[in-house]
C-alpha cells in the first residue's frame, strides 16, 4: 500500500521527506513529534549495529555486520606499503516482499486481498 510520495523530485529520498511523510500521515502530531519519532527509530537502528547486533525488519530486510580482516595496501598517491586495519563492513539483505516489489513483481506471500488493496492505493 502507498502511503506517500517520496524521492519524487530528485529521485532520492530524504529524512526530511520521511518525517514529512509521518506528519502527513498522522496529521494529529505536531510536526516535532513526527521529527522526534523518525530521528528515535535512527537512533535505535544505529545503536543496535554499534554493538554488533543484526537488525531484522520483517518485509523489508535485514541489517549485520561483517567482519573485514587486517590487510596489507597500498598508498595509491605515493606506492607505500600501508596496514588497512581489520573493520565492520555494513549490509543490507532485502526482504522478500521488498524484494517482488521493488521487481514490479506481485506480492511475495500470496496474499491477493493486499495485492488487490495495493493496486487501488496506487491508483488513486
């Protein structure tokens, strides 16, 4: 279902759109409120991968780290041999239902009642 419109004019989308999108949504927030709830779940999400954990939002995907070992470089400006230390390396797996949609697939569980209520949402 369509909720609202995002990354319409430069083809991206912004955390100011995403907490446009919320106040619009839910019109009876002061537009702080809509500000303070987007920048919680931000928070949240940036804690939980700080500590290594993996972030599952069912639908959409999954965040986790991977762990990146020490290796010898080079600097490319001056040919030096350089250390690059052993690192996190962020990913992100979509979800199925993202996954078909994002595809212009129909909906991944099957469910022909959303697939149907999603068709009308977009219409209008």
């Amino acid at each position: 279902m369509t909720v609202c419109r995002l990354g319409e004019r430069k083809g991206q989308v912004t955390k100011q759109e995403l907490i446009d999108a919320v106040g619009q949504h839910y019109p009876q927030l002061a537009r702080h409120t809509a500000e303070m709830m987007v920048n919680t779940v931000f928070t949240c999400m940036t804690d939980a991968l700080a500590k290594g954990e993996r972030i599952e939002i069912r639908g959409f995907g999954s965040f986790f780290l991977v762990p990146r070992a020490a290796r010898a470089g080079r600097n490319p400006r001056t040919g030096a041999d350089v250390v690059v230390p052993a690192k996190n390396a962020l990913r992100f797996r979509v979800g199925k239902e993202l996954g078909a949609r994002v595809n212009g697939q129909a909906e991944a569980d099957g469910n022909d009642e959303a697939a149907a209520a999603s068709s009308l949402v977009r219409a209008n």
